[in-house]
C-alpha cells in the first residue's frame, strides 16, 4: 500500500471533527502516478502523521474527464466513487467528511471549519 508521496500542497481548509483534525489539501506537486485534485489528511489528536487519507484523482472514463475518490492508509485502498462533480472543492470536503464521520463512527460529533 503506497500513501500519497506528498512534496508539496497548499492547506485550503481545516476541520476538527471529534478526535481528528482534517487538512484539506490542494494544489498537490506529488512524485506519484496519481493527479491528485484534492486530499483530505485525517490526523488523530496526538499523532504526528495522518492515519487515513482520502483523494480525489483526475482520470479519464470514456474520453471524458472524471475524479475518482479512494482512501488510503498504511495497510489498505479502497476506491469508493467517481464522478465528475468530485471536481468541486465543496462537494469533496462534504463527501469526505461523510466518509470520516462513518469510518470513525462519529455519530455524535460535527465538524468545526477552523480555517
């Protein structure tokens, strides 16, 4: 399992959500295969690297330009949608933050915009 080889990106949001703190990253030079558009790092209170990424990828379906959202983390990927709309930033941080809240069952909890 390969984790994003970030070399740069530009923080555009954050979130704290529960135990986790959610860097929405964009603007992403990375020495992987993948394009990234977006990715959202989920870093535990405490930690010091994300345990879990979610991107969005550009590919090409049929002659036409997609995104593609997996998540990532040391010991799995799993590719969960695609759909041009992943293309919008806020439809990518509301999915991803549906995702996170159902991955780390936090039922109770809301996401606080930081920045």
């Amino acid at each position: 399992m390969a984790l994003p080889t970030i070399q740069s990106a530009i923080p555009k949001r954050r979130y704290q959500f529960g135990e986790f703190v959610i860097t929405i990253l964009s603007d992403i030079e990375s020495s992987d295969t993948s394009t990234y558009l977006y990715i959202a790092a989920v870093l535990r209170e405490g930690n010091t690297q994300p345990e879990v990424y979610i991107t969005c990828e550009a590919i090409c379906v049929q002659n036409k330009n997609s995104y593609r959202i997996k998540v990532l983390s040391k010991d799995d990927e799993h590719i969960i949608n695609e759909d041009p709309q992943w293309k919008h930033e806020q439809n990518f941080c509301d999915y991803a933050l549906e995702g996170i809240q159902q991955m780390f069952q936090l039922t109770d909890e809301t996401a606080v915009l930081l920045s």
